[in-house]
C-alpha cells in the first residue's frame, strides 16, 4: 500500500496498524496508531493478534503492517503466515523509512 493510500487511513484510525519491527525500534519511534507486534513475539502474541484481525476483518478496516524499509524481510515473512492462516493484509511500502522520509509525526 502506497504512503498516499495510507496516509488518510492512518490519520482516521480507519486502519488496524502493526509494526513488526523488534521492540526496541518500536519504543524508539513509530507510526502514530500503530500496534507492536514484533517477529519475534509472533507465536506468543498471535491468538490475541487474530482476534484483532477478525474483528477489524468484520469493521471492513484493512490491516496494514510494516518494517523498517524495503529490505526488511520481517513483514513478509509475518504477512505469509497471516495469508496461511486466512487473513488479508496490506504492506505499507518502504515501511516506516518510509513514513520518515515524509517527514510525518511519530510516536
């Protein structure tokens, strides 16, 4: 999903957001709304996670995760198992280097 699409759904709380980079790169800085959920804490974290995706499924809210940037293997290989397990996600493009470079608030 480009930052443009992004952007707005962001800003309305209309999307549920996650950030799958390590905790602390998610304390150092995020994307305003956005939710941790970091590879390393996937199986620990993944039935509240899936309740959250059914519920925002039923909202018609998309899900959106992202990493650090393009090289970021991390938001593939969380989004590939999410797509095993049913779920519809989108990627935001660039990830949160992304977010920066657009020089947009962060937490």
């Amino acid at each position: 999903m480009s930052l443009d699409r992004f952007f707005p759904l962001q800003q309305s709380e209309a999307a549920l957001i996650y950030d799958v980079r390590p905790g602390l790169s998610y304390r150092l800085g995020h994307i305003p709304g956005a939710r941790s959920w970091p590879k390393s804490q996937f199986d620990a974290q993944l039935a509240s996670r899936q309740a959250e995706i059914r519920d925002a499924t039923k909202a018609k809210r998309p899900v959106v995760i992202y990493c650090s940037d393009l090289t970021c293997p991390d938001s593939i290989k969380i989004a590939t198992r999410l797509a095993e397990l049913g779920h519809s996600l989108s990627f935001l493009e660039g990830g949160y280097a992304t977010w920066k470079t657009a020089q947009l608030p962060c937490e």
